[in-house]
C-alpha cells in the first residue's frame, strides 16, 4: 500500500507511510519541510536504481544486512562495499545504487525532495521517472 502524507507541522505524533517498492518496501517515519527519515527494506539479491538527486542530500546507514554500494568515481560505478554499522553520504548529483546481498534494513536521513530521482538504469522498468 502506498499512503503519501502532508509534511508534519508542529510538535506531536509522526504519520508512518509505507511505500510498496519493487525491491521491498520503505517505511518514512518522519517527514518535514527541512528532513525526511526512512527505513529501507530491502530484499536480498534485489537492487534499487542506478540513479542520482538533482536537490537531495542524502546520507544512509545500514543497520542490518551486508549490501554492495555502488558510487560513481571517475565515470565508472565502484564498490563501496557496506557492512551492518557503516554509513554513506551522497550530495546532489552522486551516481549511486544499492543492492542487497542479503535482506537489509537501512536508514536515511535526506532532506525532503522526495520525487527527486532520476534514473539511468532499473531492473524493474522505472528508468526517467521519479514515480514509486
């Protein structure tokens, strides 16, 4: 199921939204005009576009699980092999992607542009869009 909710204004209880992805799912337990936070949930083997943020500064921290991080240097995709406990930050315009190597729940701390993904290549068909 997936529920977009307004920014929180204001001090009090977070809305949850949970977003079906093809990968696994991401639970944002916290969105605000100035930060957004999620939990990545993703399923082993599977992998997230090869892709990159016009606006979004993002940085990631994989709690459980062991994923292989590709981050673009000097024009090619390297491995920045990720283990439970470490953590990533991506600027604007950082080519990245993540794959599972085994089911990993990961945590992200972006600011909140949401719908600012660009693409370059999706297993799943989603390449030039910023839609789910």
């Amino acid at each position: 199921m997936t529920h977009v909710s307004k920014p929180q204004q204001g001090a009090g209880r977070s809305a949850i939204t949970i977003v079906q992805k093809p990968w696994g799912h991401e639970v944002i337990w916290a969105h605000t005009d100035l930060y957004v936070g999620k939990v990545l949930h993703i399923k082993a083997g599977q992998a997230l576009s090869v892709q990159y943020h016009d606006f979004k500064d993002e940085t990631i921290h994989l709690l459980s699980g062991e994923m292989i991080y590709r981050v673009q240097v000097d024009g090619k995709l390297v491995d920045q092999h990720l283990k439970a406990g470490e953590s990533y930050r991506n600027t604007p315009g950082v080519i990245h992607q993540m794959e599972a190597v085994t089911d990993c729940q990961v945590l992200e701390a972006s600011t909140p542009h949401l719908d600012d993904v660009v693409r370059l290549t999706d297993r799943y068909g989603r390449e030039g869009t910023s839609a789910a």
